[in-house]
C-alpha cells in the first residue's frame, strides 16, 4: 500500500465520520455527538496540513470532499475524465482532484451497480416520496432478529426486484456502515444506507419489523422501522433533506404507528404516501 493509498483510506474513513454526523444531526437535532465529534477532530488532525484545509474547504460546499471514479466519470459532479487521470488516480502515487469541482478523487475497489432499467413502472410520472420508493419495496414483515438478519432480507430484497445488481455487497456495505456508528435514532426508527452506489436515483425500502430488534438505538430502544436507502453520490445533499424530512414526519406518535401497525405491503405504501404527501413534494 502506497502512501497516498493510506491516505485516501484516511479520508474516506474520515469523510464517512463526517457524513454520520450530519445524518445524526438531520435525524435527532438534540442528539448528543461528542464521541463522533471528537473521532473526527482526530482523524483530521493526523492529515497533512495541506490536504486538511482543502478537504475541510470542500465540506462546506458539498457533504462529501472525496468522490470514486465511477463509469471514467467524476461521481460527485458528473464530469467526464481523462484515460491518463484515471490511470493515475487508479496507480495513487500521489493524491488527484476532479478538474471540474475539486473534490479529492479515489479509484473504488468495489462499487455497487445499478441495474439500469427499472422493471416494472418506469413510464409513469412519479410525485412525493414515489420519485425514491415504490409499492414493491415495501416490506410489511421483517423477520430477522439481528441487525444483520434485517439487512440481508432489506438488500435482497432491493437485489430481487431489480434496483442493485449484487444483493451480497449491498449488505456487506451497509454493515461496513452500520458498525461506523448505528443509524438508529430514537422512536424506534433506523436509517440504514449504502452511499456511493453508481448510476440511477436515490431507492429506499421500507421495512416494518412488528415486534422490534436492537439495532443501537439510544437506551434500549427496540426498532420497528427501517428507512434503507440507497444513495448515488451525486444525491448525497439531497439525501440529508430527505432524512430530516422524514424523521421530523415519524418523530409524531401517530404517523409513526400507522406504518408499525400496516397489515399488508399495500396499507404501508397508502399510509407513507400519506404521511409524506405534504412534506415531500
Ligand atoms: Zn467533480
């Protein structure tokens, strides 16, 4: 491993820290977040000066400051990249910016792909919370027992109806994040998510588990609802809005229960749209 391998590997670990933070902050505005906070401090603080000040000027422009190659493209803003770039930001002798919006750039080892047709409604015009979900990937019943168990029925379930390709690595990422710091909030509700996926739109499934697991939730908080997206780079700013939007939704008792207690996976779907009509235009 090269030098600048370490270091992009310190700025990823770094960048997920930061975009945890966020999630927490958008998902549980009281939360407190010193441990995260101070993990961050010294995470940065083993950075050379120079690739520090740019990293963190890049983070208050965009969520994210580095950014994989995906498709010879620039995954935070689109552009198209030279052969010779890629071939240099692939070989890491020394760290490589996007041209076009500066970001730190890194050659992925594993990507999730899209599948790139959607199945099944792709002519009808979405609206609402629609446009990132849809009936089929509601999941009225969980019945895993572990947070892993609960994951895997979420991913291939994702990987069965056509929205990633590889259902194992979807899960394989999610858990690399979950062990980050849990994405439960508080009320029963989880966030779990794979960003840096490649291609297509923000997709997220909804999945109920009657009874509740533990999924690191404050105190012993049982999760009964689980919002797992998955987030293209490029929607990463989006992704933040969306998250606050919904736990502001599902932090009330009532629109949070009439999820819980759906019946089947058509009920679910009738009783989000409901919920988020309003809010999510
Ligand atoms: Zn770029």
């Amino acid at each position: 491993m090269t030098a600048t391998h370490k270091l992009i590997n310190q700025l990823i670990q770094l960048q997920e820290l930061v975009v945890a933070n966020l999630q927490k902050k958008a998902s549980m505005p009281k939360a407190r977040l010193e441990e995260l906070e101070k993990s961050i401090a010294a995470l940065g603080s083993d950075l050379p000066q120079q690739v520090r000040s740019h990293f963190n000027r890049l983070l208050t422009k965009h969520p994210e400051a580095i950014v994989p190659v995906a498709n010879s493209i620039c995954a935070g803003c689109g552009m198209g990249l030279t052969k010779s770039l890629i071939n240099s930001v692939h070989k890491a002798e020394q760290m490589h910016r996007c041209p076009n919006c500066a970001r730190f750039l890194y050659y992925p080892e594993q990507l999730v792909e899209r599948e790139r047709v959607s199945r099944s409604y792709g002519e009808v015009r979405k609206t609402g919370i629609g446009r990132f979900t849809s009936p089929e990937l509601m999941m009225v019943s969980l019945k895993g027992s572990t947070p892993e168990e609960v994951l895997a029925e979420m991913c291939g379930h994702m990987a069965e109806e056509g929205f990633v390709e590889d259902g194992d690595l979807l899960l394989d990422l999610a858990l690399q994040r979950e062990a980050i710091v849990s994405t439960a909030v508080d009320n029963g509700i989880a966030f779990p998510h794979v960003r840096g996926v490649e291609g297509g739109g923000l997709s997220m499934v909804l999945g109920i588990h009657k009874k509740g697991i533990k999924f690191g939730g404050p105190g012993r908080t049982l999760t009964r609802v689980f919002f797992f997206m998955v987030i293209p780079t490029a929607t990463s700013a989006f992704y933040l809005k969306l998250l606050s939007g919904l736990s502001r939704i599902f932090r009330e008792k009532e629109p949070r229960e009439a999820l819980i207690t759906a019946k089947t996976d058509e009920d679910l779907w009738k009783a989000l749209i409901k919920a988020t009509k309003k809010m999510i235009k």
